[in-house]
C-alpha cells in the first residue's frame, strides 16, 4: 500500500513564511529557508512553497530563494506562484524544485499543462485549486466554484469539471485547497476533497483546515486524499511532523516512518 505524505505548505512573501485565514490577515512566521531545513530534518515526506503575491503582482517567481532550498533540503519539494511561461518553469525546475504549481496561469491558459506535461513529464505538474462552496447548482453541478489569484477573483468554472480537464490535459496531481476552510484549524473539507479524489485517477493533495492530527486521518480515510498539507498547526509548533505521523500510524494509516 502506497504511504500517504504529509506536505508543510510554506507561503511566502517579501521573503518570509505567512499564514492567515481564507487568505486574510496575513501574519509573518519566519525565515523560509530555516523552515524548510527543520522540516526536511523533522520527517516530511515533501514541501511546497508559494510566492503567495507573485501572481497578484505580476511578477516573476523568486528562482533565488528556490536555489537556497535546493541547497539546504534533501527531499522533494513544489514551487508555485507567478509562473507564466514554459521557461519560467524551466527555470524554477532547473533551480532544484521537482515540481511546478500552476493555479491562476492554468486557468487563464490551460495549454500550458500540456505543454509543461510534453516538456518536463506529468509528474513535475501541479495544479493547484481554490474552490469555493456556492448554492447555485445548476452553475456549478459539483457545489464548488474555482477562484484564481489568491481568492481575488471568481472564474465561474466547477471545480470537478476543472479538475477532470486538468488531468486530460496531463497534469500529474491536483492540490485542492478550501477557501472556506483555509487557515481555520477546524478540519479539511471532507465532501470537497472526496469529489475530487474519486472522480480523477491521479493523486489528490488535501488542502486547507488541519488544525490536529485526526484532521488528517479523517482525509484520508474519507476524503481519500494521497497527501495532505499541514501549516498553521506545525508552524506554530503545537505539533511535530513525526507526532503526527505517529498518530497516523496508530490509526492504521501507511506512513513513511522517521522518528
């Protein structure tokens, strides 16, 4: 049985790790590359880093900050945030990351997954989605309307039907964050993260509302996620990647094992 990830999610901007809720009242966290050097030496099996204002912006990803992860870190780790082109994702995969994050770009171009599928390979593409929950159904048949640009703007696109056209496309894993339950603490959101993951037959990425350890067996046991990220939770240090692990263990749960 394949073993489920726990991925630290870094978003970063001005060069500093930040967290807020549903994208709002951002607060500064720490350095990003000491981050990503206790991480990697704490167990996770991946990271990802988001240039959350790049996009917004307009402007190129910092490959800088890219090159210094590489340097320090010995694991896998995404990279996204004002990728625009097919050389800009050379170049943020030349810089050391294994993986590229494509949100907004994908929306507005979603050729470019092709494209960076024929260039680099599936599994170096991501796409990354900001579902949020709507009522109006007949829009939206899956319940759930995809946002780009840091939830600064609706697309009027489902999110499973988006989700189903990004893996004929070629992308190799979907990251489905929740607007509604980003940076809350008060759990993934199950029915969202399940849609996804049993309507597409490549690796979900859960997103959004870890706040304990049973946040996470709870995703992957009924929202069948392969991955999920955590924040807040061990950010603030309330909880270490190996205790979670180890309660994930205790649940039964395939886990790589490092502690």
């Amino acid at each position: 049985m394949l073993t489920k990830r726990i991925i630290p999610c870094l978003d970063v901007r001005n060069r500093k790790v930040t967290k807020g809720v549903r994208f709002q009242g951002n607060v500064d966290l720490g350095d990003p590359i000491e981050m990503a050097v206790a991480y990697s030496e704490g167990g996770c099996d991946e990271l990802v880093f988001y240039d959350i204002t790049a996009s917004a912006e307009r402007r190129p990803i910092d490959i800088g900050m890219v090159r210094e992860v590489a340097k320090v870190v010995h694991i896998p780790f995404a990279v996204g945030g004002g990728i625009e082109t097919l050389d800009d994702m050379y170049r943020v995969l030349l810089a050391g990351a294994e993986k590229v994050s494509v949100n907004s770009l994908a929306v507005k171009n979603p050729g470019i997954i092709a494209e960076g599928a024929r260039a680099f390979g599936s599994q170096c593409i991501v796409l990354g989605m900001d579902p949020v929950s709507v009522a109006d159904r007949s829009r939206f048949p899956s319940g759930y309307e995809v946002t780009i640009r840091g939830f600064r703007e609706r697309t009027g696109m489902d999110a499973l039907e988006w989700a189903k056209r990004a893996e004929d496309l070629g992308v190799g894993e979907i990251v489905v964050n929740s607007v509604d339950a980003d940076g809350t603490r008060a759990g993934f959101e199950l029915t969202l993260t399940s849609l996804i993951s049993t309507n597409v037959h490549i690796p979900v990425v859960a997103s959004g509302g870890a706040g304990v350890p049973q946040h996470l067996v709870d995703v992957f046991t009924k929202g069948h996620a392969d991955a999920a990220i955590v924040a807040s939770m061990t950010h603030t240090g309330e909880y270490t990647i190996a205790a979670i692990k180890a309660e994930l263990d205790a649940a039964g749960i395939p886990v790589r094992k490092k502690w």
